[in-house]
C-alpha cells in the first residue's frame, strides 16, 4: 500500500529475471526496463574514457579487443579488469600493454553465465530447439556455450536424455540408447574427454528424424486418466493366482497372442468396457513410425475384420 500511495519509491536492479525474483503484487505496480548487455564499440569507448582519466598504459588494439571479448557485454565487469591491469601493468613498469601480457594475467576466459538463473535455461532451451529443429551445428554451439559457462556435463546427459524421449521418440528408437551411453561414457570419463560422447550424442540427436508421437502420446493418456473416472480392469485381462480368483472368473476368457495367427489376438479387446478407442498413439511419417503406422494399419485391419465376422479374424 505505501508504494500505491507514493509513500515509499521503490527503485531497484537485479541480474535475475523480475518475473521470478520480486513479489507478483510488487511486480505489477512497477516499472521494468530491460538493460541489454552493452556494444563492443560502447565498450570500446569505456576502455577509452579510462585511460584518459585513470592514466592507463597504452594497450595493443589487439588486447583491447581481446578486453572486449572477455567483459562481454557487461561494463562493470571491463571496468574491474582494467582496474586489475593497471595495478599489475604499474608493478611491472610497462610502457604498454601487449596482447600476450594481457592473455597471461586475465588467463582463461569466462563467459558471463549463471549456472542457476535465467540466462542458464535460456541457453539449455536454444539447446534444446536446436536439435528439435535439425540444425547440429547450432545444437553443438550451445552444448559447448554450456560446459564453457560450468555446466554440470552430467545435467547436460540428462537433457540429451530427455531430448531423445520428447523429440526423436520411436522415429529412431537408437537416438535413446545412445543418450543414455553418451552419460555413461562421462560418467567413466570424466571431462574433458566424456564430454566428446556428449558432443557426438548432440551431433546424433539433430541429424535423427523427429516425432514427438510418443509425447504427445503420454500427455494425452495422462490427461484422459486425470479426467475419467477410475473404470475396473476387465475380468479376462485380470490376474488369477489362486482358486478362488480363478472361480470368479478372473482371466476366463483370456486369448494368449503367442497362440494365435501371427501372434496377434484379433479382435480382442485391452481397455476397460465402455471405453472409446482412444487414439493417444498417432505415429508420424518419419522414421521408423514410417513402419510402425504400417504395422498398426494392418492390426487395426484385422480387428475390423473379427469384429465383422462375430470375433474371428479372416485371416485365421
């Protein structure tokens, strides 16, 4: 209330996403503005300024640029390095500052990266379209963008995991396999070596044929259940361990498709009564589905002609 009333101005700054970070009931009465990470010709006129007000060496145009690179947008942090160079450049009494002594004292770069903030899943997700969208050249830039920043590579297998579930599916049933050997593989390696297995799982998953039949699949039967009420299980689908199970009748009834024509109980029915054929299972005309809808047309096929004939397939 003190801030609707102007009692209290609140101004704040935050490298965290707002949407997460500050109260909904705050968030709705304040203004937001966006700080994009600055152009390297903006950098460059910082790197400018400060060596004209602190009395910096000369640097190489080379190890500005190098400078550049690694503040990365971020003004604060080009700053405090120029600051650091300074203080080392005075103890050393250069005259100017090489490119080759600028490599040896900022050592190995860091991209700015915040392993549990925003920029963190926005990365993962680019990732993750990447190999949905085919393109391996891209998945493999954000996979590495990702271990460079300190991703745990062992977060990365389970992506890679997942990716091959939701998005590959059972139009190439090899591209989970490999996932899950691609997390072994590190998990006996270690970095840096298990991390090529990551790269040539990712390299696999976005060259494979997409489905998402599978996905779109379960989320359908989960949502269905969620819904419909709780139907009993039929009483030949159900198991019959004892005598008396077996005098109710339990399993009576029960077609065992290993006996029957090509393995396959025509006409017998697996949902509880009542229910519609459902339809969750649509494979996709890529891939391995290519076979597998061909395979499901045919059964269907000979579920219609039992059923026409009173329960008998045709072809029996």
């Amino acid at each position: 209330p003190h801030v609707e009333s102007g009692l209290f101005t609140f101004i704040g700054a935050t490298t965290e996403n707002p949407s997460f970070e500050v109260n909904s009931a705050l968030l709705s009465r304040a203004a937001v503005y966006v700080l994009q990470p600055l152009s390297e010709d903006d950098l460059k006129q910082i790197v400018a300024l400060a060596q004209a007000e602190q009395a910096l060496p000369a640097i190489e145009n080379v190890a500005i640029d190098r400078l550049v690179a690694y503040a990365d947008g971020d003004a604060r942090r080009l700053l405090n390095t120029l600051e650091t160079l300074a203080m080392a450049a005075t103890q050393e009494k250069l005259a100017e500052i090489t490119d080759a002594w600028l490599l040896k004292v900022l050592g190995e770069r860091m991209r700015r990266y915040d392993k549990g903030g925003e920029q963190f899943y926005d990365t993962i997700s680019a990732l993750h379209k990447s190999v949905r969208g085919s393109d391996p050249d891209a998945a493999l830039y954000w996979l590495v963008r990702m271990l460079d920043g300190g991703a745990d590579p062992r977060y990365m297998a389970r992506r890679l995991v997942r990716m091959a579930s939701e998005d590959i599916g059972l139009a190439d049933p090899r591209a989970l396999r490999l996932a899950l050997d691609a997390a072994e593989v590190y998990e006996r390696l270690g970095t840096p070596e298990g991390e090529l297995a990551l790269a040539e799982c990712v390299v696999y998953l976005a060259v494979a044929p997409k489905s998402n039949a599978v996905y779109k699949a379960y989320n359908a039967a989960r949502a269905w259940v969620k819904k419909d009420g709780t139907r009993p299980v039929p009483m030949h689908l159900r198991n019959a361990p004892t005598k008396l199970m077996k005098e109710l009748d339990y399993g009576k009834g029960y077609r065992y498709a290993h006996d029957e024509e090509g393995g396959f109980a025509a006409g017998e029915n697996y949902l509880p009564e009542g229910m519609p054929e459902p339809g969750f299972y649509q494979p996709v005309e890529r891939g391995l589905e290519i076979k597998i809808a061909q395979k499901l047309r045919a059964l269907r096929d000979r579920n219609a002609s039992a059923d026409a004939s009173g329960g008998m397939d045709d072809d029996a």
